[in-house]
C-alpha cells in the first residue's frame, strides 16, 4: 500500500480491516496510510462491491485527502451520494430532500464542476442539493469572470480547480457547459503565484474570443504550470465555452504523455484548430471531434438552400496552417503517433480539408468521417491513396463510390473494420468486386447499398464479429453461408431485407442446401447485437434460446411477427437484455408488463405502431433500470395520472411519446419534476401539451433535443431564443407551425459559440411571404409541405427548405 510503483489494487475489504485494527490498537501510521491509498485508488476502489462498507471515518479522511484521484468530480459525488444511501436507514433522515451530518461529505464535492445533466439529476432524490448545484451551475454560466475575479481576491479558488493529482489518468469534463479555458488553466497553476497572474490569467481565459499571445509566453517560458505526466485521456465534450486554440496551448502545457482526447458536438473545435492540435501535441494517439449528423439527406427532396459565413470566428491567432505539398516532399516524422481519427458528422470539412489530413499518413490506421457530406468519391480516393495503412474506415453516408474502391484494392488485405452504409455511389460491378477483396474484415456495414445475392457470394471471410445487410436485396441463399462460416458472429443485423425468403436463380446453391436454413445457421452462432425482419418469420422459442442467449440489443421490424409466447419469453431468452426495440408487432399488457418486471438490465425500450390492447396497467411495473422510453402511436390513451404513476417507477433520461391525445399542458410540470435530467423530449400529437407555452420543459436544463409538433397552439415567438438561452446544452430543436401561438417564430439572434446543431421548422402549408408564418384559419386536415431547416457547422449557418416534413 506504501509503494508508488506497485500495480497490485488492495482488496477493499483488507484495508476496511486494516483501518480497524490500527484505530482499535492506535498504530497512526497504519491509519494514515489506508486513506491516502484510497484518495490515490478512489476511481478503481468506487466500483468495488464493498465500497459502502468503508467506514465514516475512513471516507472522510480519504475525501479530505490532496491526493484525492478520480476521472471526474461526478465520479466522487455518484459514490458519496451512493455510499449516504446506503449508510443512512430512513428512519434517520426523516426528511430525504434534507442535508443531515452524513452529507457533510458533499461540501467537499466541487459542486461548479458537475455534468449539467447529473447535477440536474440528483434532485429526484436530494433536491435541495440538486436544486443548490444547478443554481450554481446556471449562475457561473451567466458571469464566470465575475465569479473567478471574486474567487482570487477572496484567495479562494480550489473550488474552481479541476480536481488533478500526480496520480490522475483521466480527465473528464464532458457535459460541463459552465467550463471556460480560464478553468482550465488555474487549475494547472501553482499555488505560489500572486493574485494579480492569476486575475490576469481568468480575464484572458474567460473571454470565447481571448487573445492570450503574450500570456502563453510568458507560461511557457517560465514554467509556471504544473505537469501531469500520467494523464493519458482528457474529455471536453459538451463544453462549448471552451476556446480550443488556447485548450490546445493548455494540453502542450501540462499534459506531455496525453494520447487521447475527446472533443463531441463542439462546433467551437474548428478544423484548424484540429491543425493546431497535430502541430503542437503529435505526440497524441487518438482525437474524436465528432458532431450530431445533417439532418437533411440524399433521399430528401431540396426546395432552395443558402448559407452563410458565421460573422465571428474564435480562432486561435497563432499561424497553424499545414501546408500539404511541403509535407508530402519532405515528411515530418513528429506525425507518427495520430492513429485513431473521428470526424463523424463533419459536414464543413471537404476534400482540401481531407488532403491536409493525410500528413498523417505514417501513423493512421482509423478513420471517421460518416455523414461528412461536403466530401467528394475523388477526395476520399487521393487520401485512401496516402494514407495506405488505414485498416478501419467509417465512411457511411458519405459519397464514397467505385473510384474509391478502386483505390482500396491494394489494401483490402488489412481492411479489419468497413462501414459503408448509405453509400448510393457504389454500383453492383464495384461491390461484387470489393466483397472478393475483403475476406480479412471483422466489422463490415453493408446498409442501404447495392449489394446483391451474386456480390455477397464472392465474399469468403470468416473472421466477422459484425454483420449489418440491412435493407438490402440479399437472399437467404447467400447469407447463411456467411454465417455459417463465421462462428464468432456477435452482431448481424438484417432489418429491411424484403427478399430473405426468396430464391435467386443466379445464386449457386452451397453444399446442396438450397436457403441453408437461415435459423439453424443462425443457431450455431452467439449474438450479442440482432436486428430482425422479413425472413424471421415463424419463429419458436426453442430455436431462439441457443443462440439468443447473450443478446443485449434486439430489434424486431417488419417482416417478423413475433408470437406473444416469445415476446412474453424474452427475459428468460435473452436475460441480458439492454434494449428491445419493437415495430409493428403485437404486444399486449402481459407482454410489456413483463419486460419491465423481469428484464432486470433494460435500460431501452421502443414500441413503434405496435397493435394490441395495453392499458395503464404496464406503468404500474417498476424499471429501475429503464433509462430510454419511445412509445410511438401504441398508448393514445395516456394521461397526465399515468405519466405521474411512471415518473415513480422509472428514471428516464429519453422520453419520446407520439399521439398521446389525452395530454394536457399540466403535464409539463410532471415531466419536468419527475426526469429533471431529460436530455431528449419528442412529444408530437400529443394533446394540449403546450397550449400554455413551454416554461416547465424548459426548466428541463440539460435537455439536448426537443421536437414539439401538434402539441397546442401556445408556443410564443422567441421559443427559439428562448430555449438558446434557458437549455445550455441543446443541440435540435424541431417545432411546427400549428403551435405557435403568435403568427410564427423568430428566426435565433445568436446561436453562435452555442451548442446548437439544427433547427427544423415544419409548416402544413405553403405560404407566400416570410418562411416562418402559420397557415391560415379555417384550413382542412394539417398537410405537411415542407420543413425549414437551419443548420449550423462550426464556419458557416445554412438554411434549407425541404419539399416534406423533417
């Protein structure tokens, strides 16, 4: 326990009894060294069984620790929260909602540096600690500066510290949009240095749009920031206060062994500042700047579109241009380490963007640029002509064609992991000849492409962990003998395969077994991961059993008519089930009741346009579990009591609910006081929701994506503005004229620096005038148009009319 160098973790128990005998016998140093190696350990010791055995004493001691060592302050403030719980019987606490002396271990959780959605979270069960966090969180969110400078003129700015020590490996603040780079920067500040530097450092920092030259400089040169050579993993996700370029000059600083970070849904990280990161920290091993995808798509038919160039542009005013050609005469060897690259989403980035990227061509071996639109099949192909050592690519949705798989032929060999869903640009010729190519590939997406009997015959490999041919032509004729060949297969997903049952003519028939019999083949296998559809059907509980035995996600659609036997048999069938999502089956209230009763570990459940006779009775079922509700048109006959009954029984961070009739604008408030911490709310047909406006949803603080369409004709002008402003974290917001209340709604004045992604506006009819006014009075049954859509990249903010509803 004494050694630093040790990798041998102490059992939880021993030191517990360790701590014991040194405090019955008074040996202090025994005493003093339990607590420190459990401050260095607590993010491993957390997830020990016994961990609410350690004692009182022994916990605060260890919280008090300096050397106190976890990924986040959520992690220390979950486990405290748990270990009250469980310390604390209800007779002690006569009032929950209380703080009592055992919660005198929450006034040393920084309280400012909480995830959003958690702090939001803990007020279903503490609200008046929950209630003090958000408050915090939302004050710090409307003037940090002024809270800082306060902070340093009152010497008090541990509070505001990342919690870092010599023993940190993660750091993890994603989800924390009152995060400014001046946190991130006293938190690597030493102690010793006067008030003025630091005041100095928060009003730099603090401003989106810094200019910190001179201050870096003088960091640098002096040496006045701490290092923390074991952090290996630092996570900004969600945190679109951050200014990246001085973010990027912070990890340089303080994080010399850094090898991954995290950087989700922040439109601040610009693609230069990607440019910026390879220059100044090579050393890093794998980025993920990944965004919410478009919302407008191939199949959608465009009315006009037009953008423009965001006005204010946070860039870091450094010189961090890579210049390609220069690179490519003389290669640097400081870009071998950037292996791992995630770009998903990125529809600002384009093929002289993608061509810069290829500087890393010693090292990369992974790719991601899914739904990165703006990214031709000849840009794809001149970097895969590069970047030859790229084993792993997700290209799904992209314009990835036959030039490109041209380009792969002299590197199929390696290819491990390949997603081309919704790639349209590949013919039938091109993808018969890339499936005899690939026979080394582990995970292969297939979805939505050109694939035929006669291509996927050409494929022999065995090596396939994950399978997806959803909604293609493919026939069981060539499929079972892909299963069969590949007995590690844990995931194959088949939905939208209209012509499984069919014969093919064309296809050569394997080892004289006509279809192969596709559920014998399916049950020699393990599968962890099933998405089933036409060619399922009929299906008995005994030839699911051996195989579905492991499942943890199951979706069943159309084609398949699961019997309520076996809808009713899931939990013994699949008892680890995770989540189950049902399309146009049949269930009934014993179905549904059962799932939520017996599947101890569902955390998802989707029931779209099921048919059959449930009742209010399936709430009454606890799902302690349940973390993701979708009830799409199977409970019209929902009201405000069923949903109070349900905000009791479960914890729900995703709640979609579509034509719920019954509802009413009282049951905002429910939503809102039950599942404080939604981070999802789609409610469409759904009543009189909001025929008062929205106020209750949007106390909803860590919402993400709203979608409010025929919910009553209450919404105000400024929802938009409004929502900006009140829910720090959202990313889409979908609305429908029919609700507005007031003629239409406000185009937003400032999205900006925000985490906003997309705005969709649907309208029942065209109208001449302004794109955002409300039909005319008196009009028959709603018929959707077209849909306004406002997206916005971290350059430029588009707007797009679509001839349907989004």
């Amino acid at each position: 326990m004494c050694s630093q160098t040790s990798a041998t973790i102490v059992p939880l128990d021993f030191i517990i009894e360790v701590w014991y005998f040194a405090q019955e016998h008074g040996v202090t140093f025994v005493q003093d060294i339990c607590p420190e190696y459990l401050a260095q350990n607590l993010a491993h010791v957390i997830s020990r069984r016994s961990f609410n055995k350690i004692p009182y004493g022994l916990l605060c001691s260890t919280i008090e620790c300096p050397h106190l060592t976890v990924d986040s302050e959520k992690q220390l403030c979950e486990a405290i929260l748990y270990w009250v719980s469980e310390n604390t019987k209800p007779c002690e606490r006569p009032n929950p909602n209380s703080v009592d002396d055992h919660l005198f271990l929450l006034s040393k959780v920084k309280i400012c540096l909480l995830p959003l959605e958690f702090a939001t979270g803990t007020k279903r069960h503490w609200f008046d600690f929950g209630s003090n966090t958000v408050c915090t969180i939302l004050n710090l969110l409307k003037d940090s500066l002024k809270t800082l400078m306060d902070a340093i003129a009152d010497g008090n700015m541990e509070g505001y510290c990342i919690r870092i020590t010599e023993y940190s490996k993660n750091i993890v603040l994603s989800g924390c949009p009152q995060i400014t780079t001046a946190f991130l920067y006293i938190s690597v500040l030493p102690t010793y240095l006067d008030v003025s530097f630091k005041r100095r450092i928060v009003s730099s920092y603090t401003q989106v749009d810094h200019q910190s030259l001179i201050l870096y400089d003088e960091l640098e040169k002096s040496a006045k920031t701490l290092l923390f050579r074991n952090v290996h993993m630092v996570d900004l996700s969600k945190c679109p206060n951050v200014h990246f370029g001085a973010a990027i000059d912070w990890l340089k600083l303080a994080f010399p062994e850094l090898r991954i970070l995290k950087a989700l849904y922040c439109l601040s990280f610009q693609f230069d500042d990607l440019l910026y990161l390879l220059l100044r920290c090579p050393w890093i091993d794998e980025i993920d700047m990944a965004i919410d995808k478009s919302t407008i798509t191939p199949r959608q038919s465009v009315v006009s579109s037009s953008s423009e160039v965001l006005g204010k542009l946070k860039r870091n005013s450094r010189k961090y241009y890579i210049s390609c050609p220069s690179y490519d005469r003389q290669p640097n060897l400081v870009f071998l380490n950037i292996s791992r690259l995630t770009l998903e989403g990125r529809d600002d980035i384009d093929d002289v963007d993608l061509l810069k990227i290829s500087v890393l061509k010693n090292s990369l071996c992974y790719i991601n640029i899914r739904n990165c639109t703006l990214l031709t099949d000849d840009g794809i192909s001149n970097f895969l002509l590069k970047c030859t050592k790229i084993h792993s690519m997700i290209v799904s949705y992209t314009s990835f064609g036959n030039r490109s798989i041209q380009t792969l032929h002299d590197m199929t060999f390696n290819i491990q992991e390949l997603h081309l869903g919704g790639c349209k640009g590949i013919d039938a010729a091109a993808m018969s000849q890339l499936m005899g190519m690939i026979n080394n590939t582990t995970f292969l997406c297939l979805r939505e492409t050109s694939l035929t009997d006669d291509a996927l015959c050409k494929f022999f490999g065995s090596s396939l962990e994950y399978l997806d041919v959803s909604e293609t032509v493919v026939s069981m004729s060539s499929l079972a003998p892909v299963i069969r060949r590949n007995c590690n297969l844990n995931c194959l997903k088949t939905a939208g395969c209209r012509s499984l049952l069919f014969e093919r003519d064309k296809v050569e028939h394997i080892s004289g077994n006509k279809y192969g019999d596709f559920l014998q083949e399916i049950g020699s296998t393990c599968l962890e991961d099933v998405e089933m559809g036409w060619g399922f059907c009929p299906i008995q509980i005994e030839d699911l059993i051996p195989s579905f035995s492991k499942v943890r996600n199951m979706a069943v659609g159309l084609g398949t008519t699961l019997a309520e036997n076996v809808l009713h048999s899931l939990p013994v069938i699949c008892p680890f089930l995770e989540s189950l999502t049902l399309r146009f089956q049949v269930i009934s209230d014993r179905v549904v009741r059962n799932l939520l009763e017996s599947s101890v570990n569902l955390q998802v459940l989707c029931l779209h346009y099921c048919l059959g006779s449930l009742t209010s009775f399936i709430f009454q079922a606890k799902a302690p579990a349940l973390r993701i509700l979708c009830l799409q048109w199977v409970t019209p006959w929902i009201t405000n009591d069923d949903l109070t009954i349900l905000t009791k029984n479960c914890n729900l961070v995703e709640l979609s609910l579509s034509g719920c009739k019954l509802l009413d604008s009282s049951c905002q408030e429910i939503i809102a006081s039950g599942w404080p911490n939604l981070v999802l709310l789609h409610l469409e047909d759904c009543g009189q929701v909001t025929l008062g406006g929205v106020s209750s949803i949007l106390n909803c603080k860590a919402l993400e994506d709203v979608l409010l369409r025929h919910t009553g004709r209450g919404i105000r002008r400024s929802i938009v503005d409004d929502a900006i402003r009140e829910l720090p974290l959202l990313r889409k917001l979908a609305l429908d004229l029919c609700d507005a209340c007031e003629e239409g709604y406000d185009s937003p004045s400032n999205a900006e620096g925000k985490m906003m992604r997309s705005l969709r506006m649907s309208r029942c009819k065209t109208l001449r005038g302004s794109c955002l006014e409300l039909p005319s009075e008196g009009s028959s049954k709603p018929v959707h148009k077209d849909t306004v859509v406002l997206e916005w990249s971290s350059t430029r903010m588009t707007t797009t009319i679509v001839k349907e509803r989004v």
